[in-house]
C-alpha cells in the first residue's frame, strides 16, 4: 500500500470475515489500548448523527460488514468520503454493491441490535475527486428511509469559529485502535485540535506523499501525534463547536508527529454542492 494512506478498509474481499485479526499496513507504533487512536469509547447517543457504511457482501459478516464511516446532514443524506465508493475499495463499481447500507444508531457492531440499517438508494462521488491527490474526496449517499429522530447535524458553513487553528474537535468512529489492524466492535471518539494550516501544508508539501490544500482540506490532531483517525475511518465526522467541520480522509500513518490526519472542509463541500447554513439541515 502507498504511503499515504486513504482511511478507508482496504482489504481483499475473501478475508473480509477476519477483520480484526488482520493488519491494514499502517507503520505507526501506538499504544495497543488507544481507541480511534488515542481515544475512548461513546455510546451512539452522543453523537447520532454518525453511520457506518456496510455491506456484508463485500466484507463479510463480521461487525455487520462495516467499512467506513458517514455523517448524516439530513434525514435522507449522508456525507462519506469518495475513495470509500472507489472500485479498489469495493471490488466492484458502487451501483453494483447488492447491499450497500448505512447503519444508523447502533453502538456496538458485533451484537446488531439497536438502531437501522437503511438501504442506499443513491450514490454521487465527486466527479472532481482525485485519487492520486485526494483532492475533493467526498460523496453523497441519498439513503431509501429517513434516519429516526434528531441524528442529523449541522455543517458549519464559510467563516465558522469552529474552523479556527487551535480549537477542540472531535472526530468518531469504528476504524483501526492501533494503527496495526485492531478494529474495535463499539463506537470510539479522539479529541484532536484543529491545526494551522501551514504545519499541515509542511507535512505534505506534494509528491507521493500528498498534497495538502487548506482550501479544501482540514488537518487536526496533535504535534506530538497520539491522537488521530486511521483505516476504517473514512468518511467519518470531525466536529467542534457542535457543528460539523470535516470528514475523514487520508494521511500518513495513524497518530504519527508530524504526520497528522487530513479531512476534507465541510466548508467546500458546501460550497461545491450550493448547499448553504439555511438549506444545508433540509438537504
């Protein structure tokens, strides 16, 4: 696997059941007993706003299939990463996943009790997106039922406080707990700092190992590193302020100094989509 990693499970379709067992090719040494990577457990009601994405099709029955993570911005929509929706992630293109599925208000993947599993009816990848750069990695999934109650959550727009250097955020999910291959069955959150877009424009300055651009892109975690998102992550919520700021994208390593995680700007997303603060909970 190249070294800058996408966070999506990339695994061969035919040892999807031994998930947990198997390594992802991350080279970061971190505490065998962090969650997310550097994080702890939640429960789903404190964030409920955040999916998994499915198919047990594809990667076996084993923690209900999951492969990735999603955000609901509205009853029917959900934002996930693009390179989640790629071929080489799937196996086969989006459109031709029997049961692509998001599965909403569900802590613990393993027992399958509690929550929905909601067919997707609709998948749109960024025709923009560019795998080599990861530039515009996001997509839209229009699901065929409306996720229950209030799990959707607000994206913070152009100009948001929560946007700013140096600030608190959150970022949730069911990915690798040790940048070795360690999937956790239950939901797990890392608190991480949103961080200058410069230290991240110096830890990716092109080339093989990626290309940060602050205006599109996001960068949090910690100098020291310790805390981050990794394999499986993709496409999951980075929210500070309560409001959400990022999705899960790519970077080098999981929880490595100097190398933290890269999300996609919710800002541009919106941007890109016309969506605005006033139609974006409608969407």
């Amino acid at each position: 696997m190249r070294r800058r990693l996408a966070r999506a499970l990339f695994l061969p379709l035919v040892l999807a059941a031994a998930v947990p067992a198997l390594s992802v090719g991350s080279s970061a040494p971190v505490a065998a007993d962090s969650v997310v990577i550097g994080g702890f457990p939640v429960e789903i009601s404190q964030s409920p706003w955040t999916v998994a994405l499915s198919s047990r099709d594809r990667f076996g029955g084993t923690r209900a299939g999951q492969f990735c993570g999603g955000v609901a911005v509205g009853r029917t929509t959900v934002l996930t990463a693009a390179h989640c929706l790629d071929e080489n992630v799937l196996g086969v293109p989006p459109e031709r996943v029997r049961d692509l599925k998001v599965i909403a208000g569900r802590t613990d993947l393993l027992t399958g009790r509690g929550g929905q599993e909601i067919a997707v009816r609709r998948t749109w990848v960024n025709p923009a997106y560019d795998g080599d750069s990861n530039d515009g990695d996001f997509a839209v999934l229009t699901l065929a039922e409306p996720v229950q109650g209030d799990s959707v959550i607000t994206m913070a727009a152009d100009g948001d406080p929560a946007y700013t250097a140096g600030g608190a955020a959150t970022v949730y999910g069911w990915g690798d707990t040790s940048g070795v291959g360690d999937y956790p069955d239950s939901l797990r959150a890392a608190r991480v700092r949103v961080l200058p877009d410069a230290l991240c424009e110096e830890a990716y300055p092109g080339g093989s190992e990626g290309t940060y651009d602050a205006k599109s892109m996001l960068c949090a975690g910690e100098a020291e590193g310790g805390r981050d998102a990794c394999q499986g992550d993709s496409g999951g919520p980075l929210v500070a302020q309560g409001r959400l700021i990022g999705l899960v994208s790519w970077g080098i390593g999981c929880g490595r100094a100097g190398n933290p995680g890269v999300y996609m700007r919710v800002s541009d997303i919106m941007r890109t989509l016309g969506w605005t603060r006033s139609t974006s909970a409608g969407v």
